[in-house]
C-alpha cells in the first residue's frame, strides 16, 4: 500500500510540474503577443495570441484538474477523482473549438476587406521566442506523459503541439504579406491556424471520452496483464475481464479459477500472491479478483479456464 501511495504521489508531483510549466510559458506568450499584434496588425498574430491566450485558461483549468484527481478516494468518490483530467481535456477541447472559430471569422472579414499587416520584425521575433519557449514546454510534457499517462497534460501537449505549427505559420504570413508581397496571404494563413486548431480539438477529445466512457485498456496492455496473471502455477485461468482508467488510476477486476480443493484461507493466498506480481509491472493499479473452482462456466457457457491455456503452457515450458 505504502509503495502504491508513493507512486501516486510522484505522479501528481510530475503533473503538476507540467502544469505549472505550461502555465507560465502561456503567460509569457500571452504578454509578448498582445504586444506584437498591437504592433503589426496581423490576422494571423491575433490567432497566435487568441490561441495563446486560451492556452492560458486552459493551462490553469489543466493544474486544478490534475490537482484534484491526485486526491485520494473518499466516501463520495469511492474511486477516486481521476475522471476531472478528461473532463479537464473536454474543457480545454470546448475552448480550442471556440478559438478556431473566431479566428477564422476574423481571418474571412479581413480576406474580404483586403487588410495588410502593418509591421514584420516584432511579431517574426516574438514567434520565434514562441517556438523556443514552446519546444522546452513539449519536452518536459512528453517526459511526464510517458511517465504519469495523464490525459489532461495530454490534451494541453496536444494543444502546444499545435502552436509550434501556427507560430511558423504567423512567420510565413508576414514574411508573404509584408516581404514578398503576396496579397491575402495573412487572413489566409490566419483561416488555415483556424482549421488545424479544430483538428487538434477534435484529435484532443478523443482520449478524454475514452477515460469518460470507461473504455477497455488498449489490447497490448491488456494481453500483458493476462501474462502477468498466467504466471502463477496454482491459477486455472481466467474470465469476466474488466478494466479502465481514470485519470492516473487504473482500475481492474477478473474472476479467477482455483483447485475447487482449496480452503477459503488457501484460494486468498493465490489471490494475494496474484495481486503482488501484477503490482510489480502495474504499480498503483486497483485490482479486484473475485476465486471461482476450477470447471465453473459462468452463465455465458465460458469457463474461466478457457481464457488463459495458451499463456499458461507458454510460461511453463
């Protein structure tokens, strides 16, 4: 138990430094970019600072959300708070859909108008601090998703992924616009910001339903933990496999089937004995196993010695 609080204690403390990380580029960001689309007048700077404005909101939404899924379970959360990342991420998805669609209603007005940017250097110079700024947030982001697999600083990763691509787009819109003199090349780039912006929320929500809906572990990780299980030589097999995850919490529950010989005291052995290998390759997953006697068929006609043959003969050669 000791081992499994501590490793949700890193994991909220690798979030939350994500959180606070994106939190304070986005602030940077926000400041510099007011500054340079008062200066230029450009299309395509007032979708990196609406963007980047949102991330801002969204970066604050991300660490109180990461916050209290680390809680720990209560007596009205028996399973705890993971659930408030997705519903973080949906937030986050809400305000990118809302950003994009403003931008490309301002991109069209002034496509229509015939506007020009006013100025190149301050927002070309400001986009490449963006990218700079922006490329060490993304490291540290994929540094703490590998580790914490959390879908909220997932949802903000997939959202400063995009700003790499639209700050490149600011510095090729003002350089056509203003340098090369290509007529409607702002407002143009300001609606393709727009349409990428829209993908990445509709990619982004993808995830955070999938954690609402309580879907099924991908089959990879699903097949290793049934290797995991097989190991053990008393164990019949296996049936009625259930997981998901909420947040930074998995959460599994199987039947298992034993000698239909053992005692009460012996077939809690095995399963104790179960759950300690599966804690060593899942460290902090909840595990649920309910002991069936060998040969039981469920009302479904499966046996639970059906499930694990293979596996079983595998890791016994």
């Amino acid at each position: 138990m000791s081992n499994s609080h501590s490793h949700h204690e890193h994991r909220a403390s690798l979030t939350r430094s994500a959180a606070f990380a994106s939190i304070s580029v986005a602030v940077l960001l926000v400041g510099l970019k007011i500054w340079a689309t008062w200066r230029s007048d450009s299309s395509a700077m007032l979708g990196s600072l609406a963007d980047s404005s949102l991330d801002l909101v969204a970066s604050l939404a991300t660490l109180f959300a990461v916050w209290f899924a680390a809680q720990p379970a209560d007596e009205e959360h028996r399973f705890g708070h993971g659930k408030a990342e997705a519903l973080a991420a949906m937030f986050q998805v809400v305000l990118i859909a809302v950003s994009a669609f403003g931008i490309a209603i301002n991109a069209i007005q002034r496509l229509v108008a015939g506007d020009r940017v006013a100025a190149v250097n301050e927002g070309i110079a400001v986009s490449v601090i963006a990218i700079i700024a922006t490329l060490g947030l993304l490291a540290w982001q994929r540094y703490v998703i590998a580790r914490t697999k959390s879908v909220a600083i997932g949802a903000d990763h997939v959202h400063y992924q995009s700003d790499l691509l639209l700050n490149l787009a600011v510095i090729a819109a003002l350089v056509l616009d203003r340098v090369a003199g290509v007529a409607g090349a702002d407002p143009l780039f300001g609606l393709g910001i727009a349409l990428w912006l829209a993908w990445g929320a509709w990619r982004a929500s993808s995830d955070a339903i999938d954690h609402l809906m309580d879907r099924e572990w991908p089959d990879e990780k699903r097949e290793r933990f049934l290797e995991v299980v097989a190991k053990h030589p008393e164990l019949r097999g296996v049936h009625d496999l259930r997981t998901r995850t909420s947040g930074m919490h998995d959460f599994v529950q199987f039947h298992a089937s034993v000698d239909g010989t053992m005692t009460v005291a012996e077939a809690h052995r095995v399963m104790d004995e179960i759950e300690e290998q599966l804690e060593q390759e899942f460290p902090g997953a909840e595990v649920l196993i309910h002991p069936d006697p060998e040969g039981l068929v469920d009302e479904l006609g499966v046996g639970a010695e059906e499930l694990l043959p293979d596996l079983a003969n595998k890791d016994s050669k």
